[in-house]
C-alpha cells in the first residue's frame, strides 16, 4: 500500500541492477539504511517473522478500521473491544461530556488525545506523501483527518480553542479543559499538512485561517493577568497548569513561537511575526537547556515545535542551531525507546481497554477525579512510548541503523490486530519515515 513495500524491493533492485554494485553502496552512503532495512525484512520473512512492510499494511488497516470513527472523523485513544463496531462502545455520551463528567479533560475516558493523535497521523501521512507520491487514497484520508481536527477547533464555537476531542454520539460535545500538547500536535500536523502534496487551495485556506484564529486567541489569553494561560472553552482558567504557554519548562518553550509562525507563514500577517519574534529567541536559549527528566511524549512534542520553528527559519546558523537542539533532544530520548521495547518483551500486548467507568481506582488531581486505568495503563505508555522515542530520533536524523533495529524489534513483537492502545499511531508514523 502507498508504495510502502515496493519501496524496499526497488532499492533492493537499485542496488544490484548497477554494474558495480559495491560501488554504488559506498557512494550512497545515505541509503545504506534503507538497504540495510530491506535486507533485516529479507532476513525476517525467512525466518518466519513478518517483514516491516507486512507490519505497516497490518498496523495501517488496525487504526482505520478500530480507532477512526467516521462520525468524527477523530482517532480515539483505546479500544476496549476486538469485535466490528464494539471497538469505541466505552467512549463517553453526550450526557456525560455535556456535565464534564468525570473530570473537565475527559481523562481516562478515551476521548483525550484526540487531536494529539490527529495530528500526529495527519504529518505521517504528509511524510508518506513525500515519498511516494500524493496518491488519491492518500488524499482522501489526509482531508478526512483534517475535517476531524477542524472539528475540534469548530464544534464548541469557541474561535482557537483547541478541544481535545468530539463526542461520538452528537459529534459536538467537548471537554472544556485542553493541554499545550493538543495545541503542539495539532499545529504540528495542519504545518505539514498545509506544505505537503496533499493538500489544496481550499484546504490551505482553511488551514490559514484556523491556525490564524489559534495565533489570536493565544495572543488575547497568553497575558501576565492569566499566567501566560490560554484558558479553557469557558474563558475559566486551567486548574492543572496544562495550557500555561509560556514561563514553561525547557521541553515546553518552544510551544508559544512554533504557534505563531505557523499562523505568521501559512497567512502572511505581520502581527504574528511579531510575536514569533519577541518569543522565538528566548524560547530558543531556554530549550537548549532541556534535560532527560521528561516523558518521551514531551521531548516528541518539543520536537515538533523545533521541527517548524527550524523550517520557518532561513538564516542557516539558526537553523544549524536548532538543528543541534534537535540531535540533542534525540539522544535524549533514545535510550528511553529502548528502556520501552525491552518493557514491551514482557507485557501481554493484546490486551484491552477497560471499562472508565469501573475503573482500577479513582485518583485525584487538582479536583479532576480521574478514573485510573491500573495494568493496562503500563503497557499503553509502553506501546506508545517506544515509537514515540524512535519518533524523536527520526525528526532529528539521528542514530538512523539503531532506530531502524529497535522498529525492526518493537513491530516484531506486535500483533496489530490484537493492539488496543493508540501507540499504533506513532507505530505508522516511525514506519512511515522509513
């Protein structure tokens, strides 16, 4: 599918097709990993294990089929059944989105990262775009992922306001508490979008415009009188510290700026200029001093943010300098990849989501009565996390043979017919880059 599986066999034949092949290898140095992974699928197959194609087409149709609804046309984060159109069945009523029950992120329920994961396939299918050709398939899907995210910035009616996710039965109910990490992902994902093959006039007016109403509403909310807060749906503020934008930790400074000249490229408006260029140089010195206390999430999340902060930059020693940073953040978040996948070798991967409503336990934080998903919730972060991890290195160019091993090990290890954690999305996306 999407010339994922030719693409090794046409290196593969690439290489031996020339006359002095041996020649050819070492003068295309930059290849050498994408042959190397060609021969690691060679070598799976004959020993019985699927080769990282198989695993791609395998984990492609597994996330279409049970964590999109086409309602929504939104990625959810579990499914908490195997069986056709049981998949999603523990997601929250309208009833109880419309109360903010059990707490005013949705936390727990499923319907949390919506826009995360939206934004997430949505620059994966940009990549595989770039490397394959805009196919109409392709197209389509990028347009339905998009209607999906659209939706969370559209259905409360509240102009920027970034809803982490849309409610399945009346496709307009939200929680009113969203994160950075749904703007990041989000802007992350319309950035890529927008200057890819897929995407139209129209769409890139669409995408102009929202991105514009997103730069506006951080430029009215983001104030010293709100603690650099972007507020939640109902202008209240944020009583977890989530959607603080800036006087942020080192991993999240860059959030702010990255927002800004996403509006400021995709529509020309000086005024967001402005506030990329008052915010992007301090954001840049406090970034350089992240550290690997954070989450593999968050390092992907600052990732991002330096990924467009970099593509929108064009003097070349900034851009060497973020470029740096980015190497940094990689070689950082490696080994926490690996410390993933060695997790994953002793989890039962095929296990479902739970019930939220029953949960292992309750916990508290902040006033937010959060349901606790207990086992489960270990080998999700782990299935989410390593991909996540090989992710970072990915954007970064950075230990490509070793990522493309540890890929090579985590997918092994997957049945992606028998995977309930929304991890498979950053599984798409890692195998996507290669």
């Amino acid at each position: 599918m999407y010339g994922f599986k030719p693409v090794g066999i046409l290196i593969l034949s690439g290489f031996f097709n020339e006359k002095n092949a041996l020649g050819v290898i070492f003068n295309n140095m930059d290849k050498i990993f994408v042959f190397a992974i060609s021969l690691l699928c060679a070598a799976s197959a004959a020993f019985g294990t699927p080769p990282l194609a198989d695993k791609f087409e395998s984990a492609w149709k597994n996330a279409w089929e049970d964590f999109f609804s086409t309602k929504t046309n939104l990625f959810y984060d579990y499914i908490s059944s195997y069986e056709s159109g049981k998949q999603l069945a523990h997601l929250p009523a309208a009833e109880e989105v419309v109360r903010q029950y059990p707490n005013f992120c949705g936390y727990g329920t499923g319907m949390e990262d919506c826009a995360i994961l939206g934004g997430a396939m949505l620059s994966a299918l940009a990549d595989l775009s770039a490397k394959n050709g805009a196919a109409d398939d392709l197209k389509s899907r990028a347009k339905k992922v998009f209607e999906g995210l659209k939706l969370c910035c559209t259905a409360h009616g509240v102009k920027g306001f970034v809803a982490r996710g849309v409610c399945i039965q009346d496709c307009k109910s939200v929680y009113i508490n969203s994160s950075r990490d749904q703007y990041t992902h989000l802007v992350h994902g319309f950035w890529k979008y927008f200057n890819s093959n897929l995407s139209d006039p129209e769409t890139k007016r669409q995408i102009s415009a929202l991105l514009s109403d997103i730069a506006e509403r951080m430029m009215s909310t983001v104030i010293p009188e709100n603690d650099y807060d972007s507020l939640r749906a109902d202008g209240s503020r944020c009583g977890l510290g989530i959607c603080r934008m800036w006087n942020v930790g080192a991993h999240e400074a860059a959030r702010l700026p990255m927002i800004y000249a996403a509006a400021w490229k995709t529509s020309g408006n000086a005024r967001y200029f402005n506030e990329y260029k008052k915010y992007f140089l301090p954001a840049l010195e406090q970034s350089e001093k992240v550290t690997s206390a954070h989450p593999a999430y968050a390092l992907l999340q600052m990732q991002c943010s330096l990924e467009l902060l970099r593509d929108v930059q064009s003097d070349s020693p900034v851009r060497d300098r973020i470029s740096a940073l980015m190497r940094k953040v990689a070689e950082l978040t490696y080994p926490k990849a690996v410390n993933f996948s060695e997790k994953m070798a002793n989890m039962d991967l095929t296990q479902l989501g739970i019930d939220w409503r029953n949960p292992a336990f309750w916990r508290s934080q902040s006033g937010y009565n959060i349901p606790d998903w207990g086992e489960y919730r270990k080998m999700w972060d782990c299935v989410r996390g390593a991909a996540e991890g090989v992710l970072v290195c990915q954007m970064a160019s950075c230990r490509k043979p070793e990522c493309g091993a540890l890929m090579e090990k985590i997918t092994s290890m997957c049945d992606y017919d028998k995977l309930s954690s929304c991890g498979i999305i950053y599984h798409i996306a890692a195998m996507a880059k290669m």
